[in-house]
C-alpha cells in the first residue's frame, strides 16, 4: 500500500497554499496540513508539518540554541509547488502492508493526527 497527498492546507492561508506569499519569504514559518490517504479510497489522515526557513529556525531556536526537527519541513524560500512536491514525493515515496505501517512511517516526518491514539476508550 502507498501514501497519496489527497489536499495540502494552512489556517494562516484562508485563501490557499497556492496563493499564500509570506511578509519574507526567506524568513518565514507556516503550519500546513496535508491530508493523506490511499489514493484508491476518498479522504484520508491529517499530518502536520511547520513549513519554514532556515533563517526563521535561526531565530527562533531558543535561549539554549537548538530547536528539535519532528514535524517541520525546512525550505531554503517559500515557493508553494516546492512545498507540494517535497510532501506529495515523501507519500508517494511511503509504503506499508497496511495504512497504520503507512501512517506510522508518515509519523517519522509530520505529526499525524493518530500518533498518540491507543484505541483504547
């Protein structure tokens, strides 16, 4: 079984992705959604990547220096089809025997809505 990239979206672009253009875009961060599934069912799963520069990681690395990486996707500049290639390749590029060894790969890179769920009530 593949990951396919289903849509690719962000609360800080209520207009789209395709035409979010930052104050900086060397120096930038946003938080995108990217809605993955089978691409031979409808729907899929939420995972959360915080799309942003080096410069912006730079500066907002902390007072002890280092920030950790799970869930981001840095970029060099905010280009949307860069965005959309690098997180549609990674699904594309994941496979599994079964959707929860797809999601549990996926989870390696962006934060998947599941990650904590135990199935338990």
């Amino acid at each position: 079984m593949r990951a396919e990239l289903k849509t690719l979206d962000s609360v800080d672009a209520p207009l789209g992705l395709a035409s979010f253009t930052p104050e900086d875009p060397d120096n930038f961060a946003i938080e995108v959604a990217a809605t993955v599934g089978s691409p031979d069912a409808p729907g899929g799963d939420l995972f959360f990547f915080s799309v942003c520069t080096a410069a912006w990681l730079q500066s907002h690395g902390g007072a002890k220096g280092f920030v950790f990486l799970h869930g981001h996707l840095l970029v060099t500049r905010w280009n949307y089809e860069i965005v959309h290639r690098a997180i549609s390749d990674l699904c594309r590029h994941t496979e599994g025997k079964d959707w929860d060894e797809v999601a549990t790969a996926l989870s390696r890179y962006g934060h998947w809505e599941f990650e904590s769920y135990s199935g338990d009530i």
